[in-house]
C-alpha cells in the first residue's frame, strides 16, 4: 500500500509494460466535434463541455493562485501601476524575458531594465549599445533589440499609446507574437483571451488527455480554443498567470504533484492514473480475482486527432508525464570558432583586451566578442592557429608569430540550434602600446572594435559564451601561477610571466614578442 501512495503522490502509476494496450477501455465518442470546419474533429473527451465544470476549474484555480502566487516584481507593477500605458509596457518586458528564460533569472534583469527604462518614451531614447549590454547574459540577444525597436515604433507611429487589444498588439509590434498579445491584453488590459505557452501546453495536455503533437498546427489551434473557452472573463489577466505559475511550480514536466494540484478534480491524466492505482491495489488484495476484468475500467477517447498516435500508446511507467507529447527535438548542429584573447599594455599600463562587434544582424547581433574565427570541418592545430593568427594580425598592429599564440583550451557554449565549440587562444603583445590598436591597414574593411580594462568588459554588452571564454583564461592564468598566488585574475602581468616561466620550461618559444624585424628573421616555421 505504502508503494502504491508513493506512486499516488508522485503522479507515476504502477508498473506496466511500455506499450502494453489495455483492453477494455471505455470509450468516450459522444458528442464529437468538429466546429472549427478545416479542423479534423475531435472527441468531447478532449474538450469542456459543462460550464458548470469550467467555471469549477476558473474557481479552484484562481482561489489557489490567490493564496500561492510567488511574489514577482512585474505582478506588483501591473497589480500597482494606474496607467494601462506603462501597464502594459511594464507586462510586456517581463514577457519578452521569460521567454526561454527561467523566472529566477529574469528578475534582476527586470529590476534594472525598469530603472533605467522605466517608459516606453525612456526605452523609444535608449541606444542598441545600452539595450545590449543590460541584455547581456539573458540569451537570445534579439529580443531587447527586438523591444526596443517596438517601443520606437510605439513613439514614433503610434502617439506613444500601446494598441490594447491582442489582435492590435500582434498586428502592430513587432517581436509580438500571440502569446505575448494575449498575456499583454489580458493582464494589462483585462481582455478576455487566453494564452497558450509552454507550461498551459503542458496543464492542458494533462487535464485533457491531449497526447497528439502539440506543436503541430491543428493541435495547436485546438489547445488555443481550449484556452480561450477557460479564460475567466472577469479575471482574465489573473487567471492566464494562474495557468502559468501552475504549469511552472506545480504540474511541471518531470515531478508533478498531483496532490497539491487545485484542478485535480478535472484531470483525465491523473484520473486515469488513480483509476489504475484502484484497480492494481484491488489486484494486489485479491478483490479483483474473482471479477473477469482484465484491465481497470478507464474512459478514455480511442482515435481522434488530440489521441496519442496509436503507435505510442499510454505508459503507465510514466503516469500523467504520458501527456504532452514532445516531438523529436532536432539535435543542434556542432560548429567550431577559434577565438583570441589580444591582450596589450594600456598608456598607464594596465592590461587591455580588444573586443570586436558582431554583424547587426544574425546570431548575436551587435555584441562584443574576443577576435573570432570560423572554422571549417577538419582543420589541424597548425591550420587553426595559422588562420587564427592571419585574422588577428591586423588587430595587433606588429607581426606575431604562429608559436606566440598561446592554446588555451575548449570552450562549450549551447545556443538555441547551434553546439558551439570555442577553441580559446591568448596572445600577449609586447610592442608599442599605440601601434596596438589596429590603427595601421585603415583602408581594411573591420567591425568596430575597443581596447577594455577587465572591468570594461565585464560591463560591455558580450555574451556569455565570451564570459566563459575570459573565465577559462582566468582559469589557465589561475593554474599557472600555482598554488597560494591567490586565483583573483590580473591578467596581463602574470599570464606573461608565467607564459615565460612555461617557455623557458620546455624551451620552445622566445619568451618576447618580436619586433618585425626580428619577425623577418626568425627562423621558418615560427
Ligand atoms: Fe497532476 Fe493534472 Fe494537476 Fe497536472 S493538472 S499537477 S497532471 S492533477
């Protein structure tokens, strides 16, 4: 018993063979619908049929969210904030950012974006720079550029008023897709629309036995509607977020509690899931031995278009997790990139770094990076290091040998579609700090680049695959120092002399930088 309330509690139901079908099934086809004419009809099974229960699910579900909510900055703005202009855009910030984003992230992010910004008008002002480099960290770069131009857009075409309808707000901004319409008119302006995200995905897959691909177009236009029916129209705003914070803290992918679930009663998952607990309990206690029912007696639909596909049949290994099916996820392609670590003297000494700016469009459009360098499949170390070198060559403003530029290691870095491998190098420049500067060749076509201190450049608005790449340099500069020299980087003065320390070791490099002259001289191969 105590193992069968341990699968209760953990919304697992007992043990079955996976794809194992059962037999005797209820079957639910009354009341089968296809109001939506192109659509493929479907099963009341799958739907809300009795208002009466939808106004029971609005009922549990607000009443929970009231007493549970977590307590987020942009809740208290929109809960405080009088007018629906800065509601709105205070909303739509911190939609933009949860966006692929968790919740524990975002919030600093939003506390600084809205003291800074705290205006449409404020934001329409800003520069990309500015707009990037609060940005940086968050991922998906494009989205502030995106809000930004929205909110220019805003000013400049619109009188400074946001559109206060969902359809308006799709139709009108862009980076506004129906999703951030919806939350943005529900919550700023009490429209009574629905919205669909990864998480009502999720609670309304679960409670509806919904087992098709949600992310095909059909299913989600059915999820759409769902959503749409359950919208509380005199809380609308409240309720799409009670949805949400559900999905988020509750019925969550892997773990869900079911127990504590407010909408419990109007689960098909979970009462599927009990209905097998009963009838594997009953099995077990010998009460069913004398019934001729081989399977539990279990409604559910049968065959149309929300059931999982017959190939995949309900596992009660996984219990509720059987909904919502996720389609195969394309893996991320793997790509290559040497980058540099340039590293100079500054007038007053101190160690410098050139950063470079990224193409203003495409992936992390605009940012500052470290000098970089595609690589093509197949390329040797030597080959690495020669294009590497020929890349920064121009940067370094004197001739650097091959064998100068230090290997760091690898760095990993998971974009959205891409697995990205930085190849890390460092290189120490010796020569005169101001010929430093890629000043020379200014006839060649190059992005913006700068000269930063560590400080600068942990303002500037760089990503966080480059934060890794100064961390694994940290690190190297760190390890080379040894033991008590302390890991604070001061990198400059004791990466060189450890770079020396190392040559003089095994002997392999001068341990200078060379003139071009001397550049012209050395020996081939260098
Ligand atoms: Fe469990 Fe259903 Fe609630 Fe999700 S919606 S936590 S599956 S009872």
């Amino acid at each position: 018993m105590s193992k069968l309330r341990a699968a209760a509690r953990s919304g697992r139901g007992l043990q079955q063979r996976a794809g194992e079908v059962r037999k005797s099934p209820r079957r639910c086809r009354e009341n089968v619908s296809s109001h939506k004419g192109m659509l493929p009809p479907v099963s009341a099974y799958h739907l809300f049929s009795h208002l009466a229960e939808i106004e029971a699910f609005r009922k549990n579900l607000l009443a929970w969210y009231d007493k549970c909510k977590r307590d987020l900055p942009w809740r208290k703005l929109a809960a405080s904030e009088s007018d629906t202009n800065r509601r709105a855009y205070a909303v739509w910030v911190s939609e933009i950012m949860l966006q692929q984003t968790q919740v524990a992230t975002v919030i600093d992010y939003y506390n600084r974006w809205m003291q800074k910004w705290p205006t449409l008008q404020a934001l329409a002002k800003a520069s990309l720079e500015d707009v990037n480099e609060l940005w940086a960290g968050l991922g998906y770069y494009s989205r502030g550029k995106r809000l930004q131009e929205a909110a220019q857009k805003v000013v400049s075409e619109l009188a400074g008023q946001m559109p206060a309808t969902a359809e308006e707000l799709q139709r009108l901004l862009p980076g506004v897709g129906r999703y951030t319409a919806g939350a943005i008119a529900s919550i700023s302006y009490g429209q009574a629309t629905g919205v669909v995200d990864g998480n009502v995905i999720r609670v309304l897959c679960r409670v509806r036995c919904i087992g098709a691909e949600s992310s095909s177009p059909a299913v989600a236009d059915r999820l759409w509607d769902l959503a749409n029916a359950l919208v509380d129209p005199a809380r609308p705003g409240d309720f799409n977020q009670a949805m949400m914070e559900l999905g988020a803290t509750v019925c969550t992918p892997r773990a869900p509690l079911c127990m504590e679930c407010p909408v419990k009663p109007h689960c098909r998952a979970r009462c599927r899931v009990e209905k097998e607990l009963e009838f594997a309990s009953k099995r077990l206690l010998g009460k069913a031995a004398s019934s001729c029912s081989q399977a539990p007696d279990i409604e559910e639909c049968g065959s149309c278009s929300l059931c999982p596909p017959a190939t995949e049949p309900w596992d009660s290994s996984l219990g509720v997790a059987n909904f919502p099916r996720r389609a195969t996820k394309k893996q991320p392609r793997a790509e290559r990139t040497a980058t540099c670590v340039l590293e100079r003297r500054g007038p007053r000494g101190e160690p410098e770094y050139l950063i470079v700016q990224r193409p203003s469009s495409g992936l992390l459009a605009g940012l500052w990076e470290f000098p970089s360098l595609a690589l093509g499949p197949g390329l040797k170390e030597k080959q690495q290091r020669e294009a590497l070198l020929a890349h920064v060559q121009a940067w370094a403003g004197e001739a650097v040998a091959r064998g100068h530029l230090r290997h760091v290691g690898e760095v990993g870095h998971v974009f959205s579609h891409i697995h990205q491998t930085y190849v890390v190098y460092s290189l120490l420049l010796g020569g005169d700090p101001e010929a430093a500067s890629g000043g020379r060749d200014e006839e060649l076509e190059r992005p913006a680049f700068r000269w930063v201190t560590q400080a600068e450049f942990q303002k500037s608005a760089v990503s966080t695959a480059m934060k890794k790449v100064w961390k694994a340099c940290e690190r190297q500069s760190c390890e080379e120092r040894g033991p008590g020299q302390g890991c604070k980087r001061k990198r400059g003065a004791d990466p060189s002399r450890a770079s020396q320390r190392k040559v003089e070791a095994d002997g392999s490099l001068p341990p200078r930088q060379l003139s071009l002259d001397s550049f012209l001289k050395a020996p081939a191969g260098e």
